[in-house]
C-alpha cells in the first residue's frame, strides 16, 4: 500500500538528484537538460502538495499545521517565483543561475522544513487509510498531469488557503 508521505519523500529525494546533476552539467545545452524537467517537476509537485496533501493537513493536523501550511505555501510561491525568474534568462547566464539558486536555496529549505514538520505532523494525525486513498490521489494527479499539461501554476495566497480549507 502506498503512502502519500513516502511519495512526497520520493520526490524530495528526486529533487535532490536533479540539483546535484546541474552541479555537474557544464555547458548551455546540458544545464537545460537537467533544469528544465527539474524546474517543471519541482511546480507540479508544489501544486500536488496543494490540491492533495496540504487542504488534509490543514483539517486533520496537529495544534501548528495552519502555520506548516501557510509556511509551505510561501516557500512554493517563492520556488515558483525563482524558477520563473530562471526562464526570463539565457541558461548557464549569471542571471540564470542566481535564479537557479534561489529556488534550490529555497527548495532545500522548504524539504528540511517540511521533511522535519508538515510531513511527521501528517503522519501522526491521519489513519493508515487516509494516507494511502490520498497516495492514489498523488499518483492520479500526477497521471493527469503528464508533464504539468492542464495545470495552472501559480503563487497562492498562504493565509486565504488556510481560510479556504479550514
């Protein structure tokens, strides 16, 4: 039976896979290659979370999981926010990789908080069957979305979302 937190940890462990190989891509050509999938997977994961996981945690969570969530949906606006700034560049460019770092500084960032908060929050709050329904809820989102075809990506307001799924 699959669990939703160990697919969100599978993705956390891909991301940390794909920012590693860009360490190692040098030129143009290979940066693209690595980034833009990366850069594509990192905003349907974000907008997963949202729809799946995070609208759950908000009403089945612990006394902090309103702040875990409007904290996680910040730190998505503002990976999103990086990686749109990455595309109004030429890759391998300074600009380009400063915006490249922002959403990986920030991404790193957002899975030791999430990894060490949300996630154990989540887990402690919601039965074994819940986990698994929204684990079928992940990978049919994701089936859905074959490389983000159909989804609007944007930043969210933190607190209307909170107020929204309370």
């Amino acid at each position: 039976m699959d669990d939703i937190t160990a697919l969100i940890l599978d993705d956390h462990a891909a991301f940390r896979r794909g920012f590693a190989r860009l360490d190692d891509a040098d030129d143009p050509r290979g940066q693209a290659a690595v980034w833009e999938p990366l850069a594509r997977h990192l905003e349907i994961h974000a907008e997963a979370e949202e729809a799946i996981l995070y609208p759950h945690l908000i009403r089945r969570g612990g006394p902090d999981a309103d702040d875990e969530t409007e904290d996680a949906l910040r730190d998505h606006n503002k990976i999103r926010d990086a990686i749109a700034e990455s595309r109004r560049h030429d890759t391998g460019s300074d600009a380009w990789w400063r915006a490249v770092w922002v959403a990986r500084r920030e991404n790193s960032e957002h899975l030791a908080e999430e990894e060490d908060e949300a996630l154990p929050d989540f887990r402690g709050h919601a039965s074994d069957e819940l986990r698994a329904e929204l684990a079928v809820q992940w990978l049919a989102f994701y089936a859905e979305h074959p490389g983000g075809r159909g989804l609007r990506v944007t930043d969210k307001d933190p607190e209307k979302f909170v107020e929204d799924n309370s």
